[in-house]
C-alpha cells in the first residue's frame, strides 16, 4: 500500500520499487526515499519557475542537497550503484531509446 502523503513523483517511484524489490523489512526507509523524491520534483519545478538569479542559485544549492540525500538513501537501501530516475517513466523512455538505436 502506497504510504499517505507521497505526491505523483513519490507514488510513482514507490510503485516502481514495490515491482522490483520487497519493501517488507525497509518500508521507512523506502518510505523516505520516496518523500525526497517527491521533494527534488518541487525544487525543479520551482527553480523553472524562478525568475530572478539569486533564486534560481537558492534553488540550485536546495536541489544538490535533497539530490544527496535521496543518493544516500538510495544507497542505504542496496538499490545499487545508479539511483533510479526520479520519474521512473524516465527509465522506460532510455530502455525504449536504447532498443530504438539499437543499443543493448
């Protein structure tokens, strides 16, 4: 059961994770990971929306550092080496650009 709260990004990425991995032992955990990913969406979203210079460097110094934390989290978690996209529907568009140029 997706955990209440997560926002589209949070939800999507934890129904990726609940295809792939038992949660069972490490629900807090990925809980939070989700949460973070919920939470680097809204700085992106805010930083294309910022007008000014010194906000958009705010943002960007917010963004590497829920960017560490979702890293950390994701490592915490023996995900593996690479993170997983934020959007995990960016996964499945780089798996389809790879099979369309023929990489494997």
């Amino acid at each position: 059961m997706t955990p209440k709260g997560l926002k589209p990004a949070g939800g999507q990425l934890w129904s990726w994770l609940g295809k792939h991995y038992d949660l069972s032992d490490c629900e807090p955990l990925a809980t939070q990971l989700c949460i973070l990913a919920d939470r680097l969406v809204e700085v992106r979203d805010l930083m294309a929306d910022a007008t000014r210079t010194l906000d958009k460097t705010r943002l960007m110094g917010a963004e590497v550092s829920v960017l560490g934390q979702y890293v950390r989290v994701w490592k915490e978690l023996g995900l593996g080496e690479e993170p997983a996209a934020v959007n995990p529907s960016a996964l499945g568009r780089k798996a389809a650009m790879e099979r369309w140029h023929g990489k494997s």
